[in-house]
C-alpha cells in the first residue's frame, strides 16, 4: 500500500474530514459501536493509512471533545473577564454555548454521551475543562446575586439549572429550523433571569445592551470557533 501524503496542507484537510465523518458516525452510532474498519470504509481509506491520519480511535475522540472545549472554554472566559455586569455577560455566555451547539452538532451528541470512553490524563483534562467552564457560570449566577439583581439561591442548583435549559438542545434543533442562537439565548435568559429574580424592568435592557454589545464589539464574536485558530492547544 502506497504511504499517505506527508503532513503538509492535504495531509491536514484530509485528517480535519475523517474527524468530521467520526464525528457524525459516533453520533449516529455510537463510539463504542463503530469500529476502524467501519470509519476507513466511510472514508475510503484502508486500515493502516486511517491510522497514519488518526493515531488510534481514542484520539479521535480526543479530537472531537476538543473541538468543543478548546474554543468554547476560550471564548467563556473571555466574557467572563469583561467589565460589564453579570447578567450581560451571561447573556453574551448563552449565546456563545449556543452557537457552538448549533455548530457542532454531532461532536456534542458525542461529547455528551461518550466522553467516558476516555481514559486516564485525557479524561481528567476534559472533566477539568468542564469544571472551569462550570466555575464561571457559577462565579457571574453568584455577582449578580451579590449585586442584588438575583435573590439568593444555592449556587450549584442555579448552575445546573443554567446548563441542562442550554446543553440539551442539542438533541432536538435543527440548525435550518426557525430558531438561531440569539433567538434561543434571548428565551433562555428571559426564563433563567425571571426565575432567579431579576427585576422585570432588567430583561428588556439586557436585550438591548446585548445587541449593543455585539454591535459595538466586533472583534469579540459570539461565536467560539471565530478565535479556532489562536486558541493555544492544552487551552
């Protein structure tokens, strides 16, 4: 069999689409259900050259968990570090986590349902990655909290609450239906923030110094993978 091309600008196109395809057969499937031989039929590559472009199945999960956090984790603390109030900032994380979940579909289905499929230092970097991201929804629910703008709660009540009304959508949207990031993200917040006590004149304003925001900041896109390309790797 022929050796694969070196890993020059095709060597990288071709590996960006085998983890596309994994990506869209693990959710599909399963991870545990589709085998090598099964991605290297799909992609039209035999055994050994699919590992040239892949190393093992496990790094392809890697791969695909990593093309959720790395950006997204980015952009969160980002926002996080703004100088703008709490429930501004959460509304700009909303729709953050949103547009990557439109974006990225199927590598969600997977990040859901099969990052315990990792192992060892891999598992305990994603597990850490999902805590700091946990640790700054937590951090902006509890300042606005301390500001009075939401009563007091049990802070990682109102966490989980933030995160599953967010990170189950992507089981039933469909990103050529009626409802873009935005859209969600204004219904979301209006629900959270009404329920944590944010006064009723406060949801208005929030929307329009939102599109102010994003109007004005450009160079701060909503969306995670605008910044792909310069989030350092390990990040």
């Amino acid at each position: 069999m022929p050796r694969p091309p070196g890993h020059g600008p095709d060597f990288q196109v071709r590996r960006e689409k085998i983890i596309d395809t994994a990506a869209e057969m693990f959710a599909r499937q399963g991870y545990a259900a589709t085998s090598v031989n099964d991605l290297g039929r799909a992609v039209g590559l035999a055994k050994g050259a699919l590992y040239y472009y892949i190393g093992s199945k496990e790094n392809l999960l890697i791969e695909i968990q990593s093309r959720v956090m790395r950006p997204l984790l980015s952009r969160a603390r980002e926002i996080a570090g703004l100088d703008e109030d709490p429930l501004l900032r959460l509304r700009l994380l909303s729709e953050s986590l949103l547009t990557i979940i439109f974006r990225r579909l199927d590598h969600i289905w997977v990040y859901e349902h099969d990052y315990r499929s990792l192992s060892g230092d891999e598992l305990q970097t994603l597990l850490g990655q999902r805590s700091d991201f946990e640790q700054l929804v937590s951090t902006l629910l509890m300042e606005a909290v301390e500001r009075g703008t939401f009563q007091p709660f049990e802070p990682r009540l109102a966490t989980l609450q933030f995160l599953n009304l967010h990170n189950h959508t992507y089981q039933w949207v469909r990103p050529d239906g009626p409802w873009d990031p935005a859209f969600l993200s204004r219904q979301y917040c209006a629900t959270l923030f009404r329920g944590f006590g944010a006064a009723e004149g406060t949801l208005p304003d929030v929307e329009k110094r939102a599109a102010a925001f994003k109007r004005d900041r450009p160079e701060l896109p909503l969306d995670p993978e605008a910044v792909w390309e310069s989030v350092p790797v390990g990040g």
